[in-house]
DNA sequence: CGACCATTTGATATGGATCAAGCGATGTGG
DNA sequence: CCACATCGCTTGATCCATATCAAATGGTCG
C-alpha cells in the first residue's frame, strides 16, 4: 500500500482550509454494481441499519442525518455525484442518508472490499484516502462551528462552490433549512445571513436556490 | 488488509456518542523508536513543518492547537498517553502540537510505515483503523459544537473519563483555556458552567483541576 | 384560483461573550 | 519566614449575536 493517502496535502490549501474532491479512486468504482434510483426524500438507510454498503452517487444529491434525542437534526454531509458515502465507520450507520433530489447511487459490498484490499494494496491505499478525505472536510466542519453565523455560511458557500467547480454560479441542491442543520444555525439566522451578504454585494440571490458568488475574497476574508 | 478497521463499532455505543480508545495498534507501536522528553509548553512540531513522523504518548499529555488569522486559537485535539498523533493528512501539519505538562513520546517516520504498509496488510489495516479512530472522535466534536455551553462541557468531561476510565475522578491535564478553546467557548463560561454543575451536584471540584463525577447519566442526560 | 410549502422579514428574548474585579495558590526575593 | 508579584480560576455586570416567536411574501402544484 503507498502512503498516497496520508499526502493529500495537494488537494488543500496552505492552511488546510478548502478542500477539492479527492482524486477519483477508479479501482473502488470498477467495484460498484448497477445504478439505484431514489426519489426526492427517499430514504438511501436509515440510522441503526447494518452498514454492508458502499455507496457513490452517480447524479443528484444525498445528505447523512440523525436526530438528536431532543428533536434537533444534525447533518453528518452532504454528497454530490463522485462521492462515496456509507463509510462512517462502525457496523451499523451511525447516521441516515436520504436523497436531496431524484438520485441514482451504485453500491458496492462492503465484504467485497474487505477481501479485496486484503490482497490489493492499491485498494487498501484508496480505503484509506478516502477516510482521510472524510477527515478532513469534518475538521474543516469543526473549524466552521466555531465561528459566527456570517462565517459559517460564507465557509459554506465556498466549500460548495470549490466542490462543484461550476465557475461562481451554484444551484443549491439543499433547503434552507439542511443548511441550518449543517451549520448550527436557525433556519432564520441562515436567511437573515445570506440577506446580508447580498447586501454586502458578497453574493447574488437570482432565486433562493440560486447563488452567484460576486466576492470570493470577500467571503474567505469572513471566512477566518 | 482486513476490514476491522471499518467495523469499530464495539468502541462505540448504539447512538456513536460514546468514544473508547480503540484496540492498541501493536504492529505500530513495534517500529517505534526510543523516547523523546519535552517540557511544560514546549513545542513537539508546528503547524506548517513537514509531517515527517508519527507519534505515540507515552508518557505525560499532548494537545494539538491552530491560530486562526484573527488570533482565535482551536485546538485540534488532546492526546493522552496510547494516543497516536500526528498523522492530521498532508504533507505539512496543518496543527501544531505541544506538550501539556512533561511528557515523552516515541516517533516513527512515516517514510518507514509506508514501505511497510505496502507488503504488510495488518499494518495497512492499522492505519486505517487509527484515521478511523480520528474520524470518530472529531464526528463527535461537531456533535458536541452545536450543542449548549452546558452540554458542551458535560460531553467534554464525559468523552475525558471514558478515554482514562480511572474510576469517577479525572485529573485533567488542560487548563480552562485549553478547555475552552476545544469546546469553541469563553474561559469564563467553562468556569461558569463547571460551578453550575457542581451546584447540580452532577460534579464536585476538590481542586480546579480534579474533577469528581457524582452523577454521569445526569451529564449524559445534558448530553443529548 | 386556492392551498401549501419554503423563504424572508420583523419584534423580542436569551445564552454566551465581553469587560472588569476579586480570589486563591504558587513561586520569588528580601 | 514573610511580603509581594504572578498566574490560573472564579464571579459579577453588561452587551450583543443568535434563537425564538410571529407574520408576511412568494413560488409550486392541484
């Protein structure tokens, strides 16, 4: 197995503050077997259920979630075509996934890749990199929840706008309110924020799904 | 390379609240070197130097800790004698790492453990089991971030008596600062909330730095 | 058109930050 | 051995950012 994973420095900045999709780890996709389709809100598995698979996502959105015992929902992440997801460690999933919008995902045995990487170093490797990936965009999470509200949203933004590459336009795939939930913040705290930014010419809001990022520099100044 | 790596959740309780030090990596431990000391304060690496090495406490505490550009200071984490440390991904460390009170560690150059992973598939699965581990517990931060003061502090003073399982007294090494910048809160509100907990009779303070816990599913109730 | 849902906006409340002072333990020099 | 400076911690008073409660707006679909 290479140390490839442990040196992925390549796909952050200097201060490890913005991360970029990993490079795609072609050996785990050859793996995945046919497309699932799932409709918008359909659940992918739910928490507390066996984890025996690997999923990536091939078009549409999903975000992991679990309820709190006091009704509070947080969002574990949010999944765009390319990723993988299912690997939150553990037997069972710790959170649940659901599709974001209509959604085809492939999926791939989790014992499959166990005997697989046993043998295959280059697959070890990928396993590997890719918990480091997870790794780092949850410390980069942990940075973001401890600053303020206009912080957090602008690290939101140009956290999605780095992952889909799509120049300075983004079609938000998420509601408000998973934003919110992301982010520990309020549904109203969000709004009142991205107000704000458009305010502060930062962004432009052509719907509310809809983002145009007029001042990157802007954002990653507020994002500290 | 096994799957045990992704199968940890014997560590963990039902709801993935409840982190224990996973199973020692013993191949790792193995290719250790001799003991390095340092001193109260003094610096193990700094953010920015090249991650030439991995880590093991032996003795004494470590914390990793970054300053943000406006002189907020996050810490990364706190590593007790067992932990591994060091392997935060990239080429460069993104933290910098000092020791809490005198402690000596052992290192091991990330050059060697490559090589080795490659043909040693227990030793790959090692380290995937250990950035598991980090996932995990940093998973658990953002847990703990969108939480209240009060259940920031319980969780804090719960995830530290199940890492030293001594009992119901914990000696903490971290001063209320440090305490405060992992939990993303004021020095004044730790205090604040240690006293309220004590006058809840949750905890008792036989010093500021010895910590008594009378009554955990309390905290554990705090702890949503 | 009308019902419904997501989002925005407004008014008020509150938890934690900030500013400031006091306290106790530890260590140092006279 | 005591006086005093220092450091870490606690406590008090006030302020502010975000939550909460409430209502208005706008977009979507039958």
């Amino acid at each position: 197995m290479s140390m490839q994973a442990m040196a992925v420095s390549e796909t952050f900045s200097r201060n490890g503050k913005r991360p970029i999709p990993p490079a795609p780890v072609v050996g785990l996709f050859n793996l995945m077997g046919a497309p699932l389709t799932f409709a918008r809100n359909e659940e992918v598995y739910g928490e507390g259920e066996p984890a025996e698979y690997l999923y990536t996502v091939t078009s549409g959105c999903v975000r992991t979630s679990k309820i709190l015992n006091d009704g509070r929902r947080q969002i574990g992440a949010f999944y765009l075509p390319g990723d993988i997801f299912g690997l939150e460690a553990g037997d069972e999933h710790s959170f649940s996934a659901e599709a974001l919008a209509p959604t085809t995902v492939r999926i791939v045995k989790r014992t499959a890749l166990t005997s697989r990487a046993t043998c295959d170093s280059a697959m070890a490797s990928q396993l590997l990199s890719l918990t480091v990936s997870e790794l780092q965009r949850t410390q980069c999470r942990v940075l973001l929840l401890i600053k303020s509200a206009q912080e957090r949203v602008a690290g939101f933004l140009l956290e999605m706008a780095n992952r889909k590459c799509t120049a300075n336009e983004i079609e938000l795939p998420m509601s408000r309110q998973d934003i919110a939930d992301y982010l520990g913040l309020t549904i109203e705290t969000v709004s009142r924020t991205l107000t704000q930014l458009e305010n502060a010419c930062a962004i432009a809001l052509p719907t509310s799904r809809r983002i145009v990022l007029r001042n990157r520099s802007a954002l990653a100044r507020l994002n500290a």
